[in-house]
C-alpha cells in the first residue's frame, strides 16, 4: 500500500500496478483529465504536476513529469495536478488568470503544463527574475501561442510578496498531513508485479540481496521508458527515493560527497560553488522537471556512452562508493565503465554516494555540444581539468562522452600535453592525438566526422578561454542567453 494526499484528500492505494505511472493513475484511474499526454518521455512538459514534499520540516514543491514517474514515486508526498488550482468561490488561480490576461493559450494542450510549471516558481521563487522563468518554463513545450506571451505571463506573478492562495493557507495542515504518513509502509503488490520502498540503506542493501534481479529507481527519469516506450514490464522494483541516507549533499575538508539518491537540481548549489561549469552544465542537463527527479547517481548507472556528467566526473578524478550487504567499496568513476551499457557493478551491489574531489586551481572546464541549448542529449560532452606550472603542463585529465561506447578519458591527447610547453604548438598536436583516441559512430545527433573534429575543437577552446583571463573572448553560446 501507498499513501498520499491528492491535493488535500489522502489515498491509500493498493490494487494498482506498480509500473503504472503517475500520469495513466491521474487520467485512467481518478478521472482528473486535465493533466495531458504529449510524448511521453519527458520531452514536452504537458504532462507537469507538482509534488509537494517535506524537507527538514518545511512543504517543498517540485515539478515533475508525470509520464516518468511511478505511483510508487508518491508516497508520503502532496500531488497537485491543474484541477486543484481552482480557488474556492472563484473559477482560476492567479496563475490561471495571469495565462488568460497575457493571451498565453491557444489550442490550450500544453496550457496545463505550463500553468504547473509557473505555480511550482510562484511557490519556490516569488520574486523570480527572467532566467528563472525561463529556466522554470524550459522543458514545456508549445506548437501554436508562441513563447512571448507565456514569459509575460510567468513574469506578471514575479513580485517581492508570496502569492496567497489555498495553498498557502492550508500550509500547516498539509504539513501535518505528511508527517502523519511518513513511517506508513509503501510497498505495491499486484499479481506477480511488485515495487518495495526501503527507508533504509540497510533495508535497500538487505532487499537487493534477496531481489537481486530487481530494477532500482530513483528519479526513474530513464527507467520508465522501458514501460512508457518499449511497452515491457519490469517484475520487481526497488525504489530508493525514501532513502534519506543517500540523500546527502555534503563538503568535508578534501572532497564534495553527493548521494546517489538526491535530485540533480538539489546538487546543483554546492558543485557550482566549487565547479562553475559543472554548475553551467547541470542547467542545460534535460529539463528542471527532469532535474527535479534524476539524480547524478543514476547518470552513472544508466552507462549511457551520451550521459552528461560521468565525462565531468572522469576529468574531475571522481569516485563512487559502492554498496552490496554490508560490505562497501570505493572505485574511480572512470573504472565503473568496462564497455557499452557494461558496469564494473557487481549483483546486487548499487551506488550509494558520488566522491569528488575539491579543485586545487580553477583549471576545470566542460563543453556540452548538442542540436539546442536547453533539453537536449549531449552530441559531445568534453571535460577538461589541465594544471600548468611555469608554462609548462605537468597534469592533464581530458575526458569525453559520444565519442566511444562508454565515457572515457582521452589519453594520447594526455600524453601529448603533459611535460610540453603550454602553447599553441602544443595544443595543435593535442588536437591531432584526440583524433587518434577515438572511432566515435554516425547517427542521427552527430557523423563521426563532426564528432571528432568538435572533439578536438573543445581543446582549443579550453586553450583560448583559460589564456584569456580578460574575458574579451566569448566562445560559449550561453554567452549570449
């Protein structure tokens, strides 16, 4: 059984599958229709509600994508879909009555999307600026109104003071409501389908040892596609979002630890404090409603040869501290990967937090190259952490990802670089070795061609941009955003 509140009514949930999403439970099993399916996998946005959550006591909200989260996903939260924003007396909400007054709708499909998305920022960020609307409105899609007018719309609620809603008056009482459920069990059972939700390290770490052939999710961001786009069924899930232990986001004397559990959106603060780029590159890394659920944990696990952080992670001499029963290891993030979709990740053994190392200098840069800025899947993704001393390079790391089968260091060009002159010269041979390194693929993002010569490209990039401490110099595309 499952609890949570929908909008203010508690559910308890028990004969229902646990593969079926969120956005099939809202449309097919409670009737509330106003959610809409667009693609299906989290690329458009018209499927956004928003999860109310406690963190540390206080009601936090987060927009996610329906259609990638499991029901399971719901227990112990608040789930607020487009019906519930109907004010008591009234017919809309001011974010509603914002959309209607700025003529941001038109066919109205993607309209629900929106108007969650926009009620999740007036909750988190009253007083948004434009690049937090923009941000906020960026993995929502529209094909007929045109951005303008939705933008003015998001930016009319942006003001000093909170608006005042239902919500916000029933605060409290929705706060009690959680807390009331928090310890209530929530594992789904329906004929030989299951999903358990451990609370515990140990309980997950005891659960795999006996499920060994389960599925873990966490965000679920990419594991739902086998449901929602393969149509195959996953038998056993384990769901780690309960886990508040592989929740940590924490800075110790020598390095950053993040756990495997925690939503990419909330490492976000510390890794841009420490690493600005990877900071710049978690902002592009799919949608904030994706953000809001995935986690960097499951970046890694996935073994996409395309996944946006564990080139950053390789360059930046990362590990990743790994799980089975009681007994714990600790590996570099750059050994994880063997060969395509292949981990060094034993059975039942999972991630449990991400190790990185605190910067000795500001030498660290990362380049995402793809067909569009925001919501996109990397063509290349390059990471560069170089040392120079005395002009001459005594430490290079050069990781890339769409460039082989799996994430992976570019070690010619290392050697290449190491113990010569930092210099043009230098650079061009680098270039030249990066072209020997790999034998990337053709395919609908990227030729082999192009790949490798953006590859090299991102090197002399890094060359211009860290010899031009001026800044008069623009190479980035956000440059200009």
């Amino acid at each position: 059984m499952i609890t949570f509140l929908l909008n203010q009514e508690i559910k308890q949930e028990v004969n229902v599958s646990p593969n079926m999403t969120v956005l099939n439970y809202l449309r097919t099993h409670v009737k509330k229709t106003g959610t809409k399916e667009g693609c299906g996998s989290g690329d458009c946005g018209a499927c956004t509600v928003v999860l109310g959550e406690l963190v540390d006591g206080q009601l936090k909200y987060r927009s996610v994508n329906s259609c990638l989260t499991f029901i399971s996903a719901l227990h112990g939260k608040q789930l607020i879909t487009v019906e519930d924003l109907q004010v008591k007396g009234k017919s809309l909400h001011p974010v509603q009555e914002a959309i209607v007054e700025f003529h941001g709708s038109q066919c109205g499909y993607c309209t629900p999307g929106f108007i969650m998305s926009m009620f999740a920022l007036t909750k988190n960020k009253p007083n948004a600026s434009k690049p937090d609307v923009m941000e906020s409105l960026a993995g929502n899609l529209c094909r007929c109104t045109g951005y303008r007018p939705i933008v003015d719309s998001a930016l009319s609620l942006c003001s000093e003071e909170r608006i005042v809603d239902q919500f916000s008056e029933l605060e409290r009482a929705t706060i009690q409501k959680l807390e009331s459920i928090q310890d209530e069990g929530a594992n789904l059972r329906l004929g030989h389908l299951t999903a358990f939700s451990p609370k515990t390290i140990d309980e997950l770490a005891k659960l795999y040892k006996a499920h060994p052939q389960a599925k873990l999710v966490a965000g679920g961001t990419d594991l739902v596609l086998e449901v929602t786009q393969f149509h195959r069924e996953i038998e056993t899930l384990i769901s780690v979002n309960l886990v508040e232990e592989m929740k940590v986001c924490e800075e110790t004397e020598q390095t950053l630890e993040i756990g495997a559990n925690l939503p990419i959106s909330d490492a976000y603060q510390l890794l841009t404090k420490h690493y600005p780029d990877f900071g710049e590159l978690l902002h592009r890394f799919a949608s904030l409603q994706v953000r809001n659920q995935g986690t960097i944990g499951g970046n890694i696990a996935n073994a996409s040869p395309i996944g946006d952080t564990p080139p950053l992670l390789i360059a930046l001499d990362a590990s990743i501290q790994l799980r089975c029963g009681d007994e714990t290891r600790v590996i570099p993030v750059e050994d994880y990967f063997i060969s395509y979709k292949v981990t060094a990740q034993q059975e039942s053994e999972f991630i449990e937090k991400i190790i990185i190392p605190k910067p000795s200098n500001d030498s660290f840069r990362a380049y995402k190259l793809s067909k569009r800025l925001d919501d996109d899947i990397s063509a290349v993704c390059g990471a560069f952490a170089i040392t120079v001393e005395d002009n001459v390079v005594t430490d290079a790391r050069v990781a890339f990802g769409g460039m082989a089968a799996t994430p992976k260091r570019a070690t010619l060009c290392e050697q290449a670089l190491i113990g010569q002159a930092w210099n043009e010269e230098t650079i061009a041979t680098a270039m030249e070795a990066v072209k020997n390194d790999f034998e990337p693929l053709s395919d609908f993002r990227a030729s082999q061609e192009y790949r490798t010569i953006s590859a090299a490209n991102m090197l002399k990039r890094y060359y211009i941009e860290t010899n031009n401490t001026s800044n008069l110099i623009e190479t980035r595309v956000t440059s200009y955003v």
